[in-house]
C-alpha cells in the first residue's frame, strides 16, 4: 500500500506539470464555450433577420438555456471521453517507453499497483476536468440563455423541476460508461508495443465501435460503449436534448437504461483485471 | 523472508539463468554472484545478452529457467528492498517535459529512505546549473548525469548500472568514476557495471565476468584474471646473449624478442618480475631497466573470447 501512495503521489506530480494533462483539462471546456457562442451568434442574427421581416414574435427553440446545456453537455463528454481515452492509452505505454517505469518497479513500487495509481490518476484528471467542464457549461448557459420550463401556447409542458430531474438522469447515465473507457484505454496500453500504437488502437477501436454499433443493432448494448455520448451518438443524452426541448415523441427504452445502468462497471472491473494479470508478465 | 536473511543475502546471486527469444537462446544457464562491496564489471561484445541479462536481473523480461537474487529478493519483489536496489539504464529513463529538479524531486517521491536532497545530488553530478532546463533540452551526457543522480537520492546496497560512460565526455567519465568509487568505498555500495568501454572498466572494477554467447565464460577478481594471463617484460641490460641463456631454464618464461641491441622481451605466465631480475643480477648481468606491460583487459577480453571460439568449433 505505501507503493501504491507513493506512486500516486509520483503520478499526479508529473500530470500536474505535463502540458498534455493541461491541454485535456482545457479542450472540452474551450471546445463547449466557442460551440456556444457560435450558436448564440447564430440565433442573435437569425432572430435579427426576423426582425427585419416582421416575425419577430416567433421565439426560436434553442432560446431556452436545457437544450443548449444538454447539447453543450454532449459535446463536452464526447470530447472528454476520447482524450482521456487517448491519454489513459498513451500513459502505460509512454512510461514503458522512456523506461520511467523501471525507475518505480525497481525502486518501491509493484507492477499490479503501479497501474492502480495510473489508473486513479487517470480518474482524478478525467473529474478535475469534469468538473472545469460541468462549471463552465451552466455558467455559460446561464450566461447567455434562460433556464425555464417548457412552453407552448402558453401551457406548461415540462417543468422546470422534472428538466432538471431529466437532465441529472441524462448526465449520470452518460457519465457511467467514463470509468469503463478509461480502464478500456489503460487495458490497451499496458498490452501495446509502444504509446503511439496505444493511442491509435484505442481511438481506433473506439470510433470503429461507434460506427459498427448502428449494425449491432440491440447487441451494441452490452458494449459499455453504446452508452457514452460519441460522434454518433446513441445516448440518454441524447432523448434528454429533445426532451427538454418539449418534443412529445421521445420513447424511453427501459431495457436501454438498466443496460445503461449494469454494463459499465463489470466491464471496468474487467479491463482492470485482464491489465493487472497481462502487466505482470510483461516486459518493461 | 525476514529481512535479517535478505540483509545477509548477497547482492547478485544468479543461478542458471536461461532467456529465449523465439527460437533463439540469448542466455544459457547463466551464472553470476557479485559480492558486498564490489565494482563488478560485465563485458561482451555486441549482442552478447548484457542488457538482457540487466533486464532480467531488474524482472523487466520474464526468463525462460533459472533463479534470480538481488539482495536475496526475486525479480519480481524488488520494490521490497526499500530501495536497496537503483539501476540506471543506456537510455536515460526520465520524463522529457519535467526540469532537472523536477525529476529529481520525482525521483525522490519514489525514494523510501532518501539520505540526499535534489539540490545535492545536483552539485555532486556537476548538473546544478542545469536545474530548471527541461530534461528533452539536455544533452545526453547531462541526461545520463541527472538519471545518476537520482540514483544518488538514496542510500542503495546494490546499484546497476548499462553502458555508465556512454555519451559523456573526459571530465564526465572521471566523475562518474570517483562517484563509484566514493560511494564503493564511504558506504559499502556494490556496482554491476555493464560496458564494452574495457579501458574505464579496467580502472574502477575489483571483479569481472566475461559474457559471451549467453555464458559467464570467466568471473573472478581482476587481479586473479591478470595473474592468469601472460605478460610482457622488457629488459635493457649489457649482455643480451647471456641473460636469454639465464631466462630459458625458468618455468614460465618465453623469449618474445632479442633482436634489438641491449633489449630482451620476455613473455611471462604467473612468474614474478623480480624473480628474473635476481636471476639476472645474481649472474653478473647489469640489468639497465625492467618495463614490466601487464595485458590490458581489452587483449584479455580477446583472447578468452577467442580461446572460447576454438573451442566451440573444436567440440
């Protein structure tokens, strides 16, 4: 155990003073913040466009702040996903291939707990930028539109208080599957030859799955993957966008979300096992 | 294990030592003990297993058959010597994007009993004024400084070190030498030094061990590997016709030369320059001068290799 805190303390020392791990904290954020102003800029003009022909009392959808969160949200965890899922592959392997790993395993620390601490690491970066990610989003949101409930011709359809019921379902469910991808990155480092084929395999893998997975069909779903929002994305998230945005025609797959809920973290807790059993026989 | 027997428990204790790669065998049932407070040497030619051979000591490659002791502690448990064991490899083993200090300070995280600070360590490489240049800026001779002295962060009993002079230059080598020896002598450290630079080796190593072909083919102390090997004495003397007739009766003794006016070589195997000396002077010869050449590890080094090459093609 006093490996296992000494090497965390070891990896977070470097992650704190690497700019890679700054550059993964800030991307997602600056990602979500120049989406949103360029869709404000395009609501600002079309609606000045309407002005100018006299439809100016047609308020745009996107004018209330739950979609543009949800949207900002889904965006935000797509990016976050595949550069901590980039980073986690590069970690392993890149140690392995300047040799600093030697310097832990020969010093004071066990193979099974060197990748623990890579592993935590990993976990704190991906909250520290969640967290950055998750702030930024409702201030700039709150900045830019009003939270509120759904109206239409003056009926409420959804309050305020179940969006935000909708919306924390929408976020937990999408974040679930983070633990699983980190691990699954992690898996893939510890069994590649070199970072760079690390990296390239587990984005590769990744994307490969997200296109693949329309073809699955109800299989994808025992993939914890399905579950991530992704450049084709399949998630919560998304029924929660149009949701909040008062579409009536949104089917919730109950099976999708217990799937959603139990599928992640066995298969965490795999990838994890198959790491520690694979790194202690491997060559460094 | 309690630590009393691994405080007793030699430094390197390997025993029958075998590493495949596929079908080819890199080492075949090794040998080698390296005992407290030795400067053991590990030479080889190029492709010889001596970096795989380091691997397999420090449980970086899994090996085929054998058994492996550092401070009586398998591969695998090294990390339970509470940093009794550091290694510094060919490539310097250290984060790219950290400073000088920082990854001294990194280094230190990973230090169970630290006795140095970074910024000592730093004067003693001679690297202090590097301090704040990130790693990937230095050259290699200073990366090679700074990954030595994160080894110095702490107080090992077993220090091992790949290819130590590469990549430094005159004054760096001298260094790195007195450190060795300092650190040998002021608190016991045992070194594994593994180089194909003989001529440093010669200097600083109390052992040796010959890698060839997989094997140790020789290991003892370097004295003992000397005493066996023959030498080169030059006499300059008045009468060279009469003291060749003295030397021939010795055991031991060849003529090499006595061509040159007033010079005499000899070869000699385990015979004592004074003996002949006295010999010589006893019977009347005036002997001028006695230039006494002990082979260099490099012709020893060559000639065992050799020695094991006839003999491979002889079975």
């Amino acid at each position: 155990m006093k490996g296992f805190i000494a090497a965390l303390k070891a990896e977070i020392y470097v992650t704190l003073r690497s700019q890679s791990a700054r550059i993964i904290l800030l991307l997602p954020t600056l990602i979500i913040l120049v989406r949103a102003i360029v869709v404000k800029l395009s609501e600002s003009s079309q609606q000045a466009r309407d002005a100018l022909l006299g439809q100016a009392q047609i308020a745009t959808e996107g004018s209330n702040a739950w979609g543009q969160l949800v949207d900002s949200f889904s965006v935000g965890l797509t990016f976050l996903t595949l550069s901590m899922l980039a980073y986690a592959a590069w970690s392993f392997a890149n140690d392995a291939d300047t040799g600093v790993i030697r310097h832990a395993l020969i010093r004071r620390v066990s193979r099974p707990w060197y990748v623990v601490a890579k592993l935590v690491n990993i976990h704190l970066l991906a909250l520290c930028t969640l967290a950055l990610l998750s702030i930024s989003i409702v201030i700039i949101s709150a900045l830019l539109w009003d939270f509120g409930p759904v109206v239409e011709d003056g009926y409420e359809l959804i309050s305020s208080a179940e969006i935000q019921e909708e919306v924390m379902l929408g976020l937990r469910l999408a974040i679930l599957p983070l633990p699983a991808a980190l691990a699954f990155g992690l898996l893939v480092s510890v069994l590649a030859q070199s970072a760079t084929q690390a990296v390239t395999s587990a984005l590769g893998l990744s994307l490969a799955f997200d296109v693949f997975k329309g073809v699955l069909g109800e299989r994808a779903y025992y993939v914890y993957a399905s579950f991530q929002p992704s450049l084709i994305d399949q998630s919560y998230l998304q029924d929660v966008s149009r949701l909040v945005r008062g579409y009536s025609d949104v089917m919730i797959d109950t099976q999708m979300l217990q799937l959603n809920e139990w599928v992640p973290i066995p298969q965490m807790a795999l990838f994890v096992v198959i790491a520690l059993l694979v790194v202690q026989r491997k060559s460094v | 294990m309690s630590s009393a027997v691994m405080s007793n428990a030699l430094p390197i204790k390997v025993e029958n030592l075998s590493k495949r790669f596929g079908e080819f065998e890199v080492l075949r049932a090794l040998n080698l003990e390296v005992v407290d407070g030795a400067i053991h040497g590990l030479v080889g030619l190029n492709g010889a297993g001596k970096t795989t051979t380091l691997e397999c000591l420090l449980g970086m490659q899994q090996f085929n058959a054998g058994d492996v002791r550092l401070l009586g502690y398998p591969p695998s448990q090294l990390h339970r010597s509470q940093g009794g064991v550091v290694s510094i490899f060919d490539s310097p083993s250290l984060h790219p994007q950290l400073t000088v200090r920082q990854a001294l300070e990194h280094a230190l995280l990973l230090c169970e009993k630290p006795v140095r600070t970074p910024a000592q360590v730093e004067s003693l490489l001679g690297i202090s004024q590097y301090s704040q240049f990130r790693v990937r800026t230095l050259s290699l001779g200073n990366r090679r400084r700074t990954s030595i002295a994160q080894a110095l962060l702490g107080s090992p009993r077993l220090v091992i070190l790949d290819e130590p002079f590469n990549g430094l230059d005159a004054g760096g080598v001298e260094d790195v030498m007195a450190l060795i020896r300092q650190l040998n002598q002021e608190e016991g450290t045992a070194f594994l030094l593994s180089s194909h630079q003989l001529a440093y080796l010669e200097k600083i190593c109390s052992h040796l061990s010959i890698l060839h072909q997989g094997q140790i083919v020789v290991s003892d102390r370097v004295e003992q590997l000397f005493n066996q090997q023959s030498s080169q004495l030059q006499i300059h003397c008045d009468d060279v016709v009469r003291a060749c007739s003295i030397v021939q009766g010795i055991p031991g003794v060849t003529i090499q030369d006595n061509s040159e006016q007033g010079v005499l070589t000899l070869e000699l195997l385990q015979v004592d320059s004074a003996y002949i000396n006295q010999q010589l002077v006893s019977k009347g010869i005036m002997v001028k001068q006695l230039l006494w050449k002990r082979a260099s590890l490099n012709s020893l080094f060559h000639s065992i290799t050799a020695r094991e090459n006839d003999e491979q093609v002889a079975s």
